[in-house]
C-alpha cells in the first residue's frame, strides 16, 4: 500500500507542477482602447438563424456593445428593421447592410425593405453596404452590383435633397415669424450654421467584398463612396504571429490602385477556437492577440474598421464548419473573451481541470494497483500513466464547455465518452501488465518443479471426441500411455458419433492399451459438457482428481507426477497448464496462429495466476473432484463450460494454480474459419458468463476478492472494446460523407485520441511482452499481433450474439484435416470495411485542402480502425498461399 500512495502521490503532485508551470495558460499581448470603432452584429438566436432574437434581447445586446462601440454593422434588411429601432433609440449609429442574392425576387423584397428603413432612419446610419461578397460567392456579375448600388445612391441623394429642402423651409418659417430685425438676422445665421453642420452627415453608399475582388474590378470602386474591404488572415492561411505583415500588404495594395478613394476595412476578425486553415490557428490567445494588435494598428495608421464579430454565432457551424461558431469578442452567452487591456487567460478552467485530473489520476492509480504484488518502480510507472490517462478525461470531458454543440457534435462526443470508458480501463491493465513484466516484482505464484507428496491420489482422465480423425486421437491416447504416474485411469468419450471410422480403430486401441483406458460410446445433449457430465457416471468412484484433456493433445510423461502434488493444499481445486501445439511450423498461416495463443499463456495467465484468478481452459486441466462436486459439476447452458466452472470454484473460496510449462502440445484450427470459429465461442462463451455471474462482480458481493474482480472484468472489457472497435467503425465511415460534403462537424478528441492512444499502447505492450515473457523474435510477434487483430469483426459478432441470442450450438474447433475448405471467403466482410476505411481515409487526405489538423488526426483513426480488417485479409492470403504450397508439394 505504501508504494501505491507515494506514487499517486507524487504523479499528482507532478500533474499539478506541470499545469502550474504552463505558462501558455496566460498572454500579454499589447493593450488597445476600450473604444473599438465597429461590430458586426447579427440578432440571431444561438442555435437558429432563422430564429430572431426577441427586442428585450436585442435591447441588453446593444446596451452591453455601447460600452465598446457606437457603430454596428448589420447585413440584411431584416436585421436592420429588428436592430435600427433601438439603436436609434439608444442613439447609436451603423452600417446597414443588404443581402444580395442570385434570387430575383428575394433580392426586390430585401431592396424594398431596406429603402423603407433607409427613409425612416438615415440620421443613425454611416452607410448602405449593397450586397455583401456577391462577386465572391459569383451570385451577381459587376455590372448586376452596379445597377444597384446606383440605384441606391440615386435614393439616398433624393432622401437627402428632399430632407434638406425640409429643413431649409422650417427654418424660413421660423424665422418669418420673428418680427425683431437682429434677432431675425442672428437666427438666420445660426441656422445656416446647422444646416451646413447637418450636410456634412452624409450617408456612404458601397458594397463590401473581400479585398482581392477590389483590383480584380477596379472600376468598383467608381461607384462606391468608400471601398469596403474584407481583410481575413485567417481564410488567407496565415499565421497569427504574421498577420499584421500580411494586413498592410493587402491595404496597401488596395490604396497603390485607388489612392484618392476613402478606404474601410469591413471586415477583419481571429476565430478562437475550430480547426485549423493550414497554417492558421484558430484558438483563444491568437484571437486576443490578433485583435489587440490590430486594433493598436489601426490607431496607429488611423483606418476606418469593423471588427467581425460581436457575438459568437452557433448557428453558423452549419454553413462554415466547427471554425465559424467561434468568431465573436464576446461568446454566445454574451462573455468578453477577453479584455483590451493587461494579462489575458486563455485557459479559464485550468484550475477545475487540473484538480480533476490529479484526482481521477489519482483514483486510478490506487484501484489499479490495489492489492497487487508491485515494486516502487512498477507503482510509479503506473501512476504516471494513470495521470496521462486522467489529463485525457479532463480534455475530453471539458469539451462541451469550451465548445458549442449540436446534435452531431453532441453524438460524437457521447460516443467518444462512452468509448473511452472500456478503452481507459484496457489501455491501463495494458499498461500495468507491461510495467509488472518488465519492471514489476518476478511471478511468485508458478508451480515449482520440485513439488513432491507421498499421497498419491486416483486421477481419472476425461477424453472427450466427438468424430475426431482416430490418428488424431491415437497419438493422445498413446502418450496418456507413457504416463510415469501410476494411479489414474482414462475415459476415452466417443461421443454422438455413429460412423465407425471414427470408433473402431479407437476401441480396438483401448483394448490393447490395457484396463486404464475405458472405451465410452455415449449419446447425450449439451455439447461437450454434456458428454463430460454422462462420463462422470462411469468415472472410478475412488477418483479425487478430474483431469480433462483435448482429444488433439499429446502429453509429456511428467505431467501429472509434477502437478498433483500441488493438490495437497486443500484449497486448491484448480490446477490449469498451458495450451501448445505442434503443428506449428506446418505453415505461415498456424505459426501465426500458435504465436497468437502464446501470448496469452505467457503473459495474461502468468499474471492472473498471482492473483489466484487464472481462467480454466478445457484442456491440461484438472479439478478437484470434492470441490467439482460441491459446485455442481459441468454446466450446459455455456459453451465455455470450462470456464465457467473455474469461476464457480472461485466463487465457492477455492485456490487455482497455473504453471507456463508446457507439458501437453495438441493441434491448430485447419484454417480461418475454424481459427474465428473457436475464438467466437470464447467470446460468446464470456459474455455468457457475465450474464450469469454478474452479481458476483458487485462492490457489495464477497465470493470473488477484489483482485479476481478486476482480472475478470478487464478480461471482459478486452472483448467489448473489440466490439466497440468494429461499432466506432462503422460510425465513422457514416460520418466521413458529412465531413467531405456538408463541410461540418469534425470528430471530437474523445472520438479520435483515445483510439489512437490505445492502438499505441497495444503495439508496445504487444511486441515488448512478446519479446520479454514469450521470448519471440520481431517477425513472430508482429505475426501474433496480425492473428490477434483480425479476429475483431468476429469478436464484435460474438459479443453481440451474447447479448441478443441465447444458448447457441457449440461449434467445434476443425483440427487435424477435419475441416472443409469453405466456398465463400471467410473474410469478405473483413474486406467490404476495410476497403470502406480505407477508401473513406484516402477521401479525406484528398478533400483536406485547408490541411485542418483534425481531419489528418480523424483519418489516422480511421487508418488505425482499418488494420484489423486488413490483417484478416492478410491472414487469407497467407491462408490461401498455403494451400498453393500443399498441393503444389
């Protein structure tokens, strides 16, 4: 316990020096005024723009903008008639802008619209914006745009010629009803004075596009009052750090070609958060930075400006991806982002997420390690991957705060969440059982060899053979032959098989074989359990040790002279060796396969062995038969009966041992399907037993220690994440046309990073583990990891089938040329996905033209989530290439 305290201890602590000492949590860039000249402002609800806000709203927004500016931009006729009256009323000014289209008739009514408010409140405007970028989105050609901007010059001049003959004529009557000469003289030149004062308000008529377009058609700027220009680094791809370089050049340019037309920048803005545009970053201290620096810039140079935006605008994540959300001073909730002036924090849950991540760090750390045999460096190791993980959690879980969400976001993000909850917990017993391996405490617990008792008790050996290849079978039941124990029997059960090519030859060799070997021709049902159940009947009631072995399996001599002796703990009711083969080197194909199963019984049992929670295998097993009895015998509604009962053994309080010597080498499936077949059985078999024995596996429940909990659970949480592999999957080929074609909504971190994360940990814990505990070489492990990964369409089918179908048939696992080549390819569904992922990976390279980083990591995931599915096609053909080599030998 000790080592597990300092060592949560001291990564927390770490995890909160490394947070405190992030000095990018805070900026400084220069100050600006309080006074920021324009902004544009857009009356829409969050989420919907077709959804206005309501006048009470409007009214808070413009009495909270007043504080900063005295000039809106708006950009449609219907902003500008839900905004104008208040701002008339709070005496504020704007840019009141129409929207453009290539639509005829929406284009007439905009005009109608905006020439009546145009007439009611020409004091509070600075200028008519006819049309906003329509030459850049090609809705009208230049000389369409000119037609109405004269169209509107002409309007506005009649207004004003028609106001000032208004005024010029109260001013007369006034002034001749004043009978006194001088009075009358001083009011008249009073009034001239106002007059001249009132026509200098004279309303600019312009059109607003980005800069480029202005020399692109230069003869624009003839008809406008005041270019207006848009000026946006960000969709320009530049950097933050260059972008006041990159201003003046543009500026510049625009004034080289009309030095004598007045000039504003209509637009210039920083997103702060959203993908990147190649080398611009859109985040939160280079929009402060951007926006201060540009705004001393233009004091400095003295130009007109409007800063995009106010407000930040959810709604615009439809039509500009998860980077148009995010371009307002204040967020949607109407917060400054930041202040003009002095120290900026761009990072305003640091302390929230440092806090949770050194706890939930911390909370791993300890139920990770608790009640494990560990070493200082083992605990510490740990720990700090505990508070990786935990940084991790924090990110992701803070997501939705820091980000604006709509329903895909919100569905990626849960899917991401929930996914990293399986992955969190396989990524850490990956990690654990690497640190434990390589730098953790040796295994204790391994049956030694020098295991001696003068008790020697009855063993009767189980053979099951359901139309197993008799040459098969005589070789096992010749080695059980050479046994050097000398107090057992065998039961040879031939079972539900009615041809006698698989019966004759056996019974015969019973017989020679001597009283030892009973020659069993049983029917039954319930599959091999079943079978085992009815041999029980003719077992020698003098038995104390059941043992169980693979009709394929042929046995070293010592095997059970080495192993009884360990049975004479009372306790003890479980003894497991491991699994082998010997058919391993027949082809490329079985040595992947052979090296595929040894990582599980040099790594994984080693392991759960010290913590008394080894999974009982149905072969080189044997059982206590008292303890066999007491919980009920072999099970027939699993078919992982083997399993099973060494679960139920645990749950009854008795002890297994399992030692990594081989001691018995048996067969490899024939081919592919029989490989996925078995492995489907196992996963099925698991989630089975989970259905059945989850009350065990409460916090409240005794029968399992809490070390037999967590071996048992991470056990099943490696076939669910495979599972859930093969699900993100799918969603993610689903989401990849949205990506390319809507231009939105780009997968969360939670979706992305913990996939890649766990693939990384699994490559190191594999071929590291492999290299240390299995003592396999780089081409051997990485043929494991190939066999390993493409069982994950066939895990993720058994899984389901455990939770959806009950009691399927056990399928037999096809050895010794028992199998029948299929027809149909056992990896075609393997090959629809993987070319899907891979087709949807190579879409989104291409399509990535603003090279946004989050694509490039989303078709990494995608890349990852196909090789699986290319290492079953891989398997095939190594499969296929086999079957070339045996028939062309």
């Amino acid at each position: 316990m000790k080592y597990i305290l300092v060592s949560l201890l001291l990564a927390s602590l770490l995890q909160v020096f490394l947070w405190l000492n992030n000095d990018k949590k805070f900026i400084t860039p220069p100050d600006a005024d309080d006074i920021i000249e324009s902004l544009s402002y857009a009356p829409y609800q969050k989420g919907n723009e077709k959804e206005m806000l309501s006048d009470e709203e409007v009214i808070r927004d413009l009495t909270l903008l007043k504080k900063f500016t005295n000039t809106v931009r708006l950009y449609s006729a219907d902003d500008s008639q839900k905004v104008m009256p208040h701002l008339s009323a709070l005496g504020m000014k704007a840019h009141m802008g129409l929207w453009l289209s290539g639509v005829v008739e929406d284009n007439e009514k905009e005009i109608a619209l905006a020439k009546s408010l145009i007439a009611e409140y020409h004091q509070n405007l600075i200028s008519v914006i006819v049309g906003n970028e329509v030459l850049l989105r090609d809705d009208l050609d230049p000389d369409e745009l000119i037609v109405h901007i004269k169209d509107f010059r002409e309007f506005i001049d009649i207004i004003q010629k028609v106001e000032k003959e208004d005024r010029e004529k109260a001013i007369q009557e006034e002034i001749a009803k004043e009978k006194n000469k001088k009075v009358r003289a001083k009011k008249l030149k009073e009034a001239k004075a106002n007059a001249a004062k009132e026509e200098k308000h004279t309303i600019l008529v312009t059109t607003a596009e980005i800069w480029n377009m202005w020399l692109l058609y230069p003869y624009l700027a003839d008809e406008v009052d005041i270019i207006n220009i848009h000026i946006l680094p960000y969709w320009e791809k530049i950097k933050a750090e260059d972008f006041e370089s990159f201003f003046n050049e543009k500026y510049q340019k625009i004034r080289d070609v009309h030095p004598t037309k007045p000039i504003i920048v209509g637009e210039f803005g920083w997103p702060s958060r959203g993908y990147n545009n190649q080398a611009s970053v859109a985040s939160p201290q280079n929009q402060a930075m951007v926006i201060r620096k540009f705004l001393g810039l233009a004091k400095k140079e003295g130009f007109s400006y409007n800063l995009l935006e106010a407000f930040d605008q959810p709604w615009k994540g439809v039509d500009e991806g998860s980077v148009g959300q995010y371009w307002g001073i204040f967020d949607a909730n109407r917060h400054l982002k930041f202040e003009l002036q002095g120290e900026v924090l761009v990072e305003p849950f640091w302390f929230m997420q440092m806090v949770a991540a050194a706890i939930i760090g911390a909370i791993l750390t300890f139920f990770g390690l608790r009640n494990q045999n560990i070493n200082f460096l083992h605990a510490m190791t740990y720990g700090l991957a505990a508070q990786g993980i935990s940084f991790g959690i924090v990110m992701s879980a803070v997501y939705p705060f820091v980000h604006y969400m709509n329903f895909g976001t919100w569905v990626m993000w849960g899917m991401g969440t929930i996914l990293m909850v399986p992955l969190t917990m396989i990524t850490l017993a990956k990690a654990n059982e690497l640190f434990k391996c390589t730098i953790g405490r040796p295994p204790e617990r391994l049956i030694p060899l020098d295991l001696k008792s003068d008790h020697v008790p009855f063993v009767s050996i189980h053979v099951p053979a359901y139309k197993e290849q008799p040459a098969v079978l005589k070789e096992t039941l010749e080695a059980l032959a050479n046994l050097r124990y000398t107090n057992f029997e065998v039961l040879v059960i031939i079972n539900n098989t009615p041809e006698d090519f698989y019966k004759t030859p056996i019974k015969e060799l019973c017989e020679e074989l001597g009283e030892r070997f009973v020659y069993l021709d049983i029917e039954c049902t319930g599959f091999k359990a079943g079978a085992l159940n009815r041999a029980l009947e003719f077992t020698n009631p003098t038995c104390e040790i059941l043992a169980v072995i693979d009709a394929d399996y042929v046995i070293k001599p010592n095997w059970l002279i080495d192993l009884v002796p360990i049975f004479d703990d009372a306790k003890v009711a479980l003894v497991q060796a491991p699994q082998d083969h010997r058919d391993g080197n027949e082809s490329l194909l079985k040595r992947a396969m052979n090296a595929e199963y040894a990582g599980f019984f040099d790594i994984g049992m080693v392991e759960r062995n010290e913590e008394n929670a080894i999974v009982a295998h149905g072969t080189m097993i044997m059982v206590r038969k008292s303890a066999f009895d007491e919980v009920g015998q072999w099970n027939t509604d699993t078919i992982v009966e083997d399993s099973e009962l060494g679960l139920r053994l645990f749950e009854a309080g008795y002890i297994g041992h399992y030692t990594n010597r081989r001691y018995g080498h048996g067969l490899l499936p024939d081919t592919i399907e029989a490989f996925k077949n078995q492995r489907h059985r196992w996963a099925y078999g698991a989630v089975q037993i989970l259905k059945k024995h989850w009350e065990h596996f409460k916090p409240s429940s005794k029968t399992l220690t809490r070390s037999q909990k967590h071996h048992f659970i991470t056990g099943w949480f490696f076939w669910l994440s495979d599972a859930l592999g093969t699900v993100t999957s799918i969603l993610n080929i689903i989401w990849v046309p949205v990506i390319i074609f809507v231009g939105v909504t780009i997968p969360t971190i939670a979706l992305t990073v913990p996939i890649i994360t766990a693939f990384i940990v699994n490559v190191i814990h594999s071929f590291v583990l492999y290299r240390t505990r299995v003592g396999a070489n780089f081409y051997h492990s990485l043929l494991s990891a190939i066999a390993a990964m493409s069982l994950q369409l066939t895990i993720f089918k058994a899984v389901y089938d455990g939770f959806v179908k009950d009691r399927l048939p056990f399928k037999r696992t096809e050895k010794g040329g028992n199998s029948k080549r299929s027809i149909s390819s056992p990896v075609k569904n393997e090959i629809i996905l993987a070319t899907l992922l891979i087709g949807s990976f190579v879409a989104l390279i291409m399509t990535n033209h603003q090279r946004i980083v989050e694509v490039y990591i989303f078709s990494a995931t995608i890349l990852i989530q196909s090789i699986p599915y290319l290492s079953a096609i891989i398997l095939r053909l190594i499969e296929k290439s086999s079957y070339k080599k045996a028939n062309d030998s």
